[in-house]
C-alpha cells in the first residue's frame, strides 16, 4: 500500500506539503498542488488521516454496492436503504457488481477515492477480502443480505439456513422424498446456507442420500440449466426447491419446455418473493425476507456508526423470514405401475 511519502518522492515536495494538501490547510501553490494530486491519483493512495476524518468533514453520502440490480429483491433493499439514509439527509451511490469479486474491488476503490462516508455491501463471494480493504482505509461498512464467515463486522440478514429448512419440511410433508435442490455459487455463504438447510431436513427424515444440489448462478438462466439437469436424474425429482426467485423462475420455464405442470407433475418452492407484476401462474411457494427491512435497518446501522451511536462491539441483526404457501406446491401424485 502506498504511502504518504511515496506521494511525497513522487511529486517532488515533502510530506508536510502532501498533508497541507489533504487537508487543504495553508497556501498551495496551484502547480504544486496539481502535482500532488497527480501523485495520489497514480499511486491510489488514500491516507488514513483523511479516512478518519470523515466523520467530521462527511460528504452525507453512502455507498451501496449489490450483486444484482435486476432482481427485484435487491431493488426493494435498495428502496430500503434510500429512504432511510434520505431521512437523515444522505443520498445514495448505487454499485452493481454482477456478482464479480474484480468489480466489486474497483468499485471499492473507486468508492473510497470519492470520500464516501460509509458502504453497504452485499458481498459478492465469502472472502475477507474487501472487508480488509475498507477496514485498511477506515472506511465504516455494514454487510448486508449474506455472511462473510469468520469475521466480526456489522451485518444484517436473514437466516438463511432455517428458511431453507421450512421450506423443505413443507415439502416433506406434503409426502415428497425426491427433492432436488437448485443453488447459487457454492462460494457464496447465502447459497451454501440455503443447501445447508435443506440438508438438515432432510437428514431428519432419515433421506440424506436422496439429497442433489446442484449450483450455479443465482440467475434465470442458470436456474433453467440447473432444472434442466436435474429433470435427467432417476428417480425423477417430484419438487425443486429454488435457492432465490430468478433461479425458480428459470425452473418454470425448463418445466414447462419438458411438459410437465406445476404442481402436478413436480412442485417448486423457493426463496424471496416476486412483486406481484411478475408473480407467475402457478403463484410460487416462498420464504418471504423483509428486503426493505434489512435495507433499512442495515443503513440506520450505518449511520449510528457515522455518529458514534452504535455499539462498540460489532452487531449482527438477524430477520425473521416468512413461509408463504401457494399452489406451486402439492402432494406429489402417486405414479401408475
């Protein structure tokens, strides 16, 4: 990591200068200062006495970065986060990383040149890596939606593991033995934790080796080759438990490419709900997460720790899902012998 004497060896001018520069204290020379600031664009250096100062000099704007903007779940969060960082005066930089770890990297960096005061961050993969980076800087962050295993920082989300769970027992219940699961990037904990819990069910009824998870994408696409392959299997699966709405979605439509209704011939239950302009016929068995909730609380969260009202212990704020049960899913149908 650069630091302030490399930008200082860089423009031909001492440490001091670089600092006055920063802070913008005291007579620059315009040249002078041109120079600087073309040392800490080429180095990337971003100084930790600046990062401590924001939250006296603050630019009242945050920072969310979301692995999908398409998906009407993340934009109920992103409405979440809006009107309460609003209410406080703070506008809002949306980011979408597409589920990539390089992009969600330089829009970090990007962010942290722009002064932001603090950023959401829906991770794009369980690594640690861009929470070290904005701890490097000082920059206060809240994660949101999905856990990074084995840190402690501020998050909010849903249990993800116990909704899978529900999910699957409704299913066990209705009768169905033959469940094959359809999931996002294994590296993701949110979709790890999905299978996780679908897993527990059924190891509880005693059906571990009938367990097939399958991930992908947590994308319409990958959800309609992940059903794709899982229709090859036998015994046939009688149900699909879906890891997020656009997988489910994708489902529906090999479903019905291969003829078979729901949920007649195979349920399908998944998680997050749709808006009812793209709720499909059959209407979808979910596990309901308060996504503007989390989006709001996840940014009330932020701020208290822009004013030193939060807690100096790092705080984990866990929602209630919600079980909804519609007709997408059914006794499986007894097959004639």
């Amino acid at each position: 990591m650069s630091t302030i004497h490399d930008v200082a060896k860089l423009a031909g001018v001492s440490p001091m200068t670089v600092s006055r520069v920063i802070n913008n204290s005291g007579y620059i020379h315009k040249e002078t200062r041109a120079r600087v600031e073309q040392a800490i664009s080429e180095l990337g250096y971003v100084p930790n006495a600046l990062a401590r100062s924001l939250r006296f000099k603050q630019t009242h704007t945050l920072a969310l970065v979301i692995t999908d903007i398409t998906n009407p779940y993340f934009t109920t969060v992103a409405r979440g986060v809006e009107d309460a960082a609003s209410e406080q005066g703070f506008s809002v930089i949306f980011c979408n990383t597409d589920e990539s770890r390089d992009d969600e990297a330089e829009y970090l960096n990007v962010l942290v040149q722009k002064q932001v005061d603090g950023v959401l961050l829906v991770p794009a993969h369980s690594s640690p890596d861009s929470i070290a980076f904005l701890r490097e800087r000082e920059v206060p962050f809240v994660v949101l939606d999905r856990r990074i295993p084995g840190t402690q920082v501020d998050m909010v989300h849903c249990d993800s593991e116990q909704g899978a769970y529900q999910l699957i027992q409704h299913l066990l219940e209705l009768g169905h033995r033959q469940i094959a699961a359809l999931s996002g990037p294994e590296a993701v904990m949110t979709a790890a934790d999905r299978v996780a819990g679908y897993r527990r069910a059924l190891a509880e009824r005693g059906l571990a080796d009938s367990a097939v998870a399958y991930f992908g994408e947590f994308t319409i696409d990958s959800g309609y080759r992940l059903a794709k392959r899982a229709l090859k299997l036998s015994p046939q699966p009688t149900a699909f438990f879906a890891a997020n709405n656009f997988i489910a979605v994708g489902a529906l439509r090999a479903l019905r490419e291969a003829n078979l209704p729901v949920p007649e011939a195979i349920s399908v239950v998944t998680f997050d709900d749709l808006p009812e302009s793209m709720l499909v016929d059959p209407f979808l068995t979910v596990v309901r997460q308060p996504a503007y909730e989390i989006g709001r609380q996840a940014t009330r969260l932020l701020l208290d720790r822009l004013s030193d009202k939060a807690a100096a212990e790092p705080r984990e704020i866990i929602l209630p899902t919600q079980l909804i049960i519609r007709r997408s899913s059914a006794a499986p149908q007894l097959k004639e012998t």
